[in-house]
C-alpha cells in the first residue's frame, strides 16, 4: 500500500456521498477514509447536530448512513476512479462486525476499521472485552490490514489496558482519538448549539490529549504497530507534531470540515517546510524524535 503523502480524512465529515468521496480522491489526501457504516441505514440524531466555531466542533450526528451495502458499493466505485488507499469504518456487534468486513473486503477496501470509539452510541462505554471480540470476529473475517479508532483516554492506566487487548490483536494501524464525548458548546445566541445537548468534540482543543495518547501508543509498541495521529491538526506544525510524538499518519476532522479539501494541500506544503527548517529530510525521520528533557 502506497501513501503518497501524511495527511488525509478522518472518518465523519464529508465522506459518505459518492461525489464528497470523488472530491476526496481528486484532493491531495494521501488516502480516503469513508464515514462508519453499520448493518442498517440510519437516519442520526436530529438537527442542529453539528456545530463549530472555527477551531473547535461538537458533533451528535448519531451515525447518519446509507448501511453497509450500500457504502460497499460506493467503496467499489471508489476504488475504479482512484487508487489511493481506502480506509473503510465501520461500526457493530461482532456478528454484523464479520458481515461488513466480508462486504467491504470484496468491495476493494485495502483497510477494515473498526471504530470501537463512537462517542454517540449506547453510552460511550469502551470495555477491553467486548474489543476483544470485536476485533476477534473481524480478524476471521478478512485477510487484509486492519485498523482500529480508538477513543481519547484520559490517563496511562485505562489505556494500557487497551494496549495489552490491542497487542494480542492484529490490528495494524491504531487510530488515535476519537472525539472524547460529552462535549457542549454555545452558539452566539447563548443557544445550547445541539439539540442531542452533548456530542463528540473535537477541534484545536484535543490536539494536547490526542498527542499524549499517540506518545503512549509509540511508547508501548515502538514500530510494532502504525500510529495514525487525529486531533487538532489545522496546520503542517500540527502534523509535524503528531509525527515528532510517534505518528506515521495523519487524519484531519474538524479542520476538513470547516476548511474542505484544500487543507490537505496546506498541511502538506506547510509541512514540507517544517520538516526542512528542522533538518529532516523525509517525514518517516521525524518520527518519535520529540525532544524528553
Ligand atoms: C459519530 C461521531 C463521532 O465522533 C464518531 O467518532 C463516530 C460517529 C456519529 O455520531 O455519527
């Protein structure tokens, strides 16, 4: 699998319709992740259900999508049109885990992610358990890379735990984090901005608690596994950062919402020059050179 660059979508905004796909495969995205189908089409939670303020974003969308079958069909279309990786999300009980997987696995998608994280679901429970099974039931499902969408653990304890589950796994790509959940804000008019109240945050605010989690992550499985860092990248110094603290990849959430496409180009190109003014030559150096006092 090639990856002709560091930064691409993570799964969520604008990623289900077929031409918001055929836009990101146009982009300079280095890969294209597609929003977490579940067995049923959903509807999702009621409106307003998204909300920024130009650097930060609570979301209740409530897993609006078409269901399984039908993203495996824009899967296959996607993977005609263009040849970049596609990270195909999906969401379920272990059963309906093992049918996506097979679904999406003939459809063409080079990675199966399992998003154990929705912080909208049920009631955000993460138990190493039920990933264990989870993971398990995808593992026997498919030959191809998996990756797993992790949520953003607050201290070392809870996520090592997940570390020991993760390591007994062949999960290849840990994508790391999710939107903590809970998450309110105001808009201008003193209105709570989501009428489900709460909803994942996500945006500049996670960037210090998504770096802390990926730093842990390279800290437990070196180059064993592949970190792919999401949380408040706006800029080529975001991306760079991730990289420094063990990320080989980058996802872009919120800022792609606001921004579109084009943030791709500017994280990118802005990396480029960061990489250079600090003596790296490629961004592969870069990777878990933070500097420990
Ligand atoms: C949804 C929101 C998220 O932040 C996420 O990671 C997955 C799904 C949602 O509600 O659709």
């Amino acid at each position: 699998m090639h990856f002709n660059g560091i930064a691409f979508n993570a799964s969520g905004p604008r990623d289900t319709e077929p031409e918001e796909l055929k836009a990101l495969a146009d982009s300079r995205a280095c890969a294209i992740t597609t929003k977490t189908a579940t067995i049923k089409p959903r509807k999702g939670n009621p409106k307003p259900r998204y909300y920024d303020d130009g650097d930060n974003s609570v979301n209740s969308m409530g897993l609006p999508n078409p269901g399984y079958e039908e993203m495996a069909r824009r899967i296959k279309a996607l993977k005609h049109y263009s040849d970049k990786p596609v990270f195909a999300s999906f969401s379920g009980s272990p059963r309906e885990a093992a049918a996506i997987t097979s679904a999406f696995d003939e459809a063409g998608a080079d990675v199966l992610e399992l998003n154990l994280s929705c912080p909208n679901l049920g009631k955000g429970k993460t138990e190493a358990e039920s990933w264990l099974e989870g993971l398990g039931a995808v593992e026997e499902a498919t030959k191809k890379s998996l990756a797993a969408k992790l949520p953003c653990f607050l201290n070392a304890c809870e996520q090592e735990l997940f570390c020991g589950v993760l390591e007994q796994s062949r999960v290849k790509y840990l994508v790391a984090v999710n939107s903590p959940g809970g998450g309110l804000m105001l808009n201008q008019k003193n209105e709570i901005a989501l009428k489900p109240l709460h909803g994942g945050y996500g945006g500049k605010g996670i960037k210090a608690l998504a770096l802390g989690n990926v730093f842990r992550y390279h800290e437990y499985f070196g180059n064993k596994k592949k970190i792919i860092g999401v949380g408040g990248v706006f800029s080529g110094r975001d991306a760079f950062e991730h990289l420094l603290v063990g990320a080989s990849l980058v996802e872009i959430g919120t800022a792609y919402q606001i921004h579109g496409t084009g943030i791709f180009t500017r994280v990118e190109n802005e990396l480029k020059t960061e990489l250079e003014k600090h003596g790296f030559k490629s961004a592969g150096e870069a990777i878990g050179k933070a500097i420990q006092l």
